[in-house]
C-alpha cells in the first residue's frame, strides 16, 4: 500500500462510506448504521434508497446513482445486476482519502476508492458468481452462465481497488482468501444486544420460531415439515416471495404454522422472547438472527455450517446439525426439548457480539489502515486550512 503523508499533511481527511442499496432494514444495512455513526461526517452512498425503511441517517444526506432515479430499475435487483459495476463507477467524481465500501456484491467498484486508500468491509464475495449453488435464485441457463463468468471476471479485477479486506466471520474470511487470494480481518457485525433482552420466564410458550426472508435457500420447507413431524406449532417472521408456496405446504403437511409478514423489532423480540427455541436451517455467512435470539436467552438449532458455527456453541447454547434434512431438524429440536439450556449461556455468548464491541474493532481497523498510509483522520471532518 503506498504511503499518503505527504498528499495529506495538514489537511482534514474526507471520508465516504458506500452500501449496495439501503431498501430495508435488514441484517447489513444495520451493520452500516454503525459504521455511519462511528464516522459521522462521512458522506454516505448507495445504488439506490428507500426513506420510509427507517434506516437511522440523522440529517445526513444519502447519495444514490442513477439506478435510483429510474422507476422500472429501482426495486428490480435482477434487472439493475449487469448495471451496477456501471453505476459505482459514475455514483461521484467527487475524490475522497478514505473510502470504506461495504460490499457484498460490487459496492468496491466505487470509483472514489479506485485512487483513496480504499477499506472493504465484505459480507461475502458475490453470491451470484461464486456459491450460486449454495443461493440459487433461479434456474441457470446459457445466458446466466454467461453473465456469471463475466461477473467473475469483474469481481476478480475490482479486488485490485482495495488496499485491506474485513469479512464479517471466519467462513467469509475463508472465501476471500480462496476466491480473491486476499488476507481479510474479522470483524463480526453488531447485535443490539441491549435492545434484544430476556423477558420473564413465565412468557415462554411452546412455539418453534422462524425469522427469515421466505427464499429458496433460506429451506424454510425443512422448518414447516420438522415442526410438523414434532407436533409443535411454528411461527415464521419474515415476508419474501415463497410466501404462497410455503403456506400451500404447511396445508399438505398439517404443521400449524403462523405467518408474521413485516414484523417489527418490537414484535420480533417479543418473539424471541416467547419461543421455546429457533430454528436456522440455512447456510449463513453470519446469522445475526441467531445471535438475537441467543441474546433473548433462546437456544438455536442450526445448521453446523457457515457462520453458525461461529455464533451457536453446539450443547450449550443450541444444536449444530449436520444435513439439511427433516430428520436431522427434527433431532435437533428433541435435543433442545430435552436439555435445560441455560437462558444466562445463551445471553452471554451473544454479547460477544455487541454493537459496542463492532464500533471499537471498526473504529480502530480503519484508523490503523489509515495510519499506516499517512492519513490523519482526527482532522476528519474539518475544513482545509486556507492558504
């Protein structure tokens, strides 16, 4: 990485902190509200954004590309995929110092970062290209396998942009050094630990729980059939376009199932708070519902692939199982039934990811980085001096 004392001496630092799309308030977007607020005079940007998602920019503005301004583009992630390496690249000519892209699709072809000293905190390197058969959205033909060998070879070229990687778990790390040849730093992402609690014992039911976008690979059909196989109810939070389908199932199988579309924080931590146990049968790169649920002192079973692994302590705070089966879930679930796992552990191994300990390891990543190439980022946010 070349050093930038000289091109920085004296001079406030600027700063931009990019996101693929800010249209919900989900799992990454609440990780970038922290990065945000642990610098707020950052400018802020994003292929496109939705105000009403209640993402907590307190009057800032957030900059969107011109994906953002085309009505039939801008919801529609499968049309504006092939455009957006285009998009970042004309997102500004604005240059910063630092630019902190956070990136789980082509958020580090920013083109700022392409000459600042350029920081990519990675949720996983793109999907659609590398682990498309782990999150197949839809059946590939010869035109999608065209567009993932292109896709690929622009991933590959744009990991020459960034000067240092974090990935938000061990697993992610690992692809990162195996698809991109890259070192990453792992910096898990932030929990509200303090807004998700235990509640009183007394509210525990007998409930199965789900929180999970209703998508293929997230096998929410694997919940419906275990929770029917065990005789216990199931509680599916979350909306997605399985919805219909998922509902047909949960019919043919006689599970007692309840959807929740569109659930808030309050409701999902009175959930949280109520369930015997949840459920994740799917391979994550992180899990943050897991840890919300463990923090609520409700034990998970998971799948013992991925990021679970990081998140679950299997026997003590939840179940790791080994396939994605009926059966294996099921087992999962008698384990849980049959073992008195302590609310305290759950709630403990959780706040190993607090969003008190994200700020302090992002803070102190990036100022390092930034250090080391000679940028002053305690004049951040000051105007230049005049000369």
């Amino acid at each position: 990485m070349s050093n930038r004392s000289d091109e920085h001496a004296g001079k406030g630092a600027t700063i931009a902190l990019c996101h693929e799309w800010l249209r919900f308030r989900h799992g990454s977007e609440k990780t970038f509200e922290q990065m945000a607020k642990v610098f707020p005079d950052a400018d802020i940007f994003s292929l496109t954004y939705n105000p009403k998602a209640g993402l907590d920019f307190p009057g800032r503005q957030v900059n969107t590309t011109f994906l953002d301004r085309i009505a039939p583009l801008k919801d529609r992630h499968a049309v504006q995929l092939p455009m957006m390496p285009l998009a970042w690249r004309y997102a500004t000519r604005k240059r910063y110092d630092l630019v902190v892209s956070s990136s789980h699709a082509c958020a580090k072809g920013f083109w700022p970062g392409r000459s600042a000293l350029h920081l990519c905190y990675c949720y996983t390197p793109m999907r659609y290209v590398w682990l498309s058969d782990l999150d197949r959205r839809r059946r590939p033909n010869p035109i999608s396998r065209i567009g993932e060998r292109a896709f690929r070879w622009w991933d590959l070229h744009s990991v020459g942009w960034v000067d240092q990687f974090a990935a938000i778990s061990n697993e992610v790390a690992r692809r990162i050094d195996c698809y991109y040849s890259r070192p990453a730093r792992v910096i898990y992402p932030p929990v509200a630990t303090d807004f998700y609690t235990p509640g009183d014992p007394s509210e525990k039911k007998d409930f199965v729980l789900v929180v999970s976008r209703l998508v293929p690979y997230k096998r929410l059909d694997l919940a419906i059939r275990s929770s029917a196989a065990v005789g216990s109810p199931l509680v599916i939070a979350g909306w997605g376009p399985q919805e219909a389908a998922l509902r047909d199932l949960a019919g043919s199988v006689g599970a007692r199932v309840e959807f929740i579309t569109n659930p808030t924080d309050l409701m999902l931590r009175d959930l949280f708070r109520s369930a015997r146990l949840t459920v994740f049968p799917a391979e994550e790169d992180f899990g943050i519902v897991a840890v919300e649920s463990q923090a609520c002192g409700t034990p998970v079973v998971a799948l013992g692939r991925g990021g679970s692994l990081e998140t679950v302590v299997d026997g003590v705070t939840g179940v790791h199982i080994s396939e994605q089966t009926t059966e294996d879930l099921v087992d999962g679930i008698k384990v849980v039934y049959d073992t008195d796992m302590n609310p305290e552990d759950c709630r403990s191994n959780a706040q190993r990811f607090s969003t008190e300990n994200f700020q302090r390891q992002f803070k102190e990543w990036v100022e390092s980085a930034a250090a080391e190439a000679g940028i002053d980022l305690s004049l951040a946010g000051e105007e230049t001096p005049a000369h």
